[in-house]
C-alpha cells in the first residue's frame, strides 16, 4: 500500500485554475471520497477498452470502483475525449470556490495538502487489510470501534482524528454521508 498520496502534476498543459485544483487533487480518482463513479450507456465500451472494471447493469448502478486503476499520481484521460462524464462533471464545493473566484487556487490547494496530511495521518493507523479503497477501510475500522464496549486512548485518538477528516469532507468539500455518527457531532 503507498504511504504518497500522489497528486496529478506532470503535465505540459497550460491549466485553469480549476483544473490545477482538480489535477492537483485527484481525491475523487483514488477512492479517499467515492466508493464508484457513475458511468454513461454510451461510455461502457470506452472505459472497457481503456481497462477499467464496469460494474452494474442497471443505468443507476452502473460504474467502475474507485480507486480508479488508471490513476497512477495522475488521470491519463483528463483532458481526452474518453474522460468518463462523471469526472468530467463533478465538482466538489472547493472547486465551485474556485471556478466562482470565492476561494484563491493557493488557498484551495493549501486545503488539499492539509486533507491530503490527515489522510495520510489515518492510514497509517489503519488495521492492515487487502481492501484498497480509503474511505472503505476508515468507514470499517470506525464500525468496529462503535461496537467495542471500552476504548483505548489510541482508538478515541483514531476516531478524534477520523472526525476532523470527514469534517474537512464535509465543510471544505461538501462530501457527507461516510460514518452518520461522526458528523452528527458537528
């Protein structure tokens, strides 16, 4: 498992501000907020062929699972025409501040990196598991500790840091719905 959170910043490309936020990011593609990403009827033999896993038949449930295995420290696909139209089109409530010019792109990406510490910060106090999705992981290993009767110092420092992680979802990128409990508390 890698310890890096890489972000997506080899590119020769003269990017907006919106795309260097986004490419910067690349939460969205290596399964730290979304479990799937929702794919077109017209999109399935595209993202076949490039590799990715379909998963669903039924319009509403058909995707691919995230982390995204094209994602390698950054999209290969980002700015071509197969860029599945989910990506393409989801934007997390940071990338609004940017695009409305609400929120500088130097403090967006100082968001990101403080996100992307936190992230780091938990997996490495995460149980050992062959399940590579994030957000899978930290939302198991927080159902576990709720149903432990005693806690130790180091599980209520996990589930305190866990709180500040999906709090940032939540405030800074408008991502809910992980663990309930945690974000009644906010």
């Amino acid at each position: 498992m890698q310890d890096m959170i890489p972000a997506m910043t080899d590119t020769n490309e003269i990017l907006s501000p919106a795309d260097t936020l986004c490419v910067t990011c690349g939460l969205c593609c290596t399964g730290h907020l979304f479990l799937w990403a929702k794919l077109k009827s017209v999109e399935v033999q595209t993202v076949r062929g490039l590799g990715l896993n379909v998963l669903g038949v039924e319009p509403e449930n058909r995707g691919f699972g995230l982390p995204c295995p094209l994602w390698a420290g950054k999209c290969p696909i980002h700015t071509s025409p197969d860029y599945p139209h989910a990506c393409r089109t989801y934007k997390c409530k940071l990338l609004k501040q940017v695009i409305d010019e609400s929120t500088p792109l130097s403090e967006a990406l100082d968001i990101i990196e403080q996100i992307k510490d936190r992230i780091k910060e938990l997996k490495t106090l995460l149980p050992a598991s062959p399940n590579n999705n994030f957000r899978e992981r930290l939302v198991a290993h927080l159902e576990h500790l709720d149903e432990l009767s005693t806690l130790g110092d180091s599980d209520r420092q996990f589930q305190q840091k866990a709180a500040e992680l999906l709090s940032f979802y939540r405030k800074q990128l408008g991502v809910k719905g992980l663990f309930e409990r945690l974000e009644e508390d906010d």
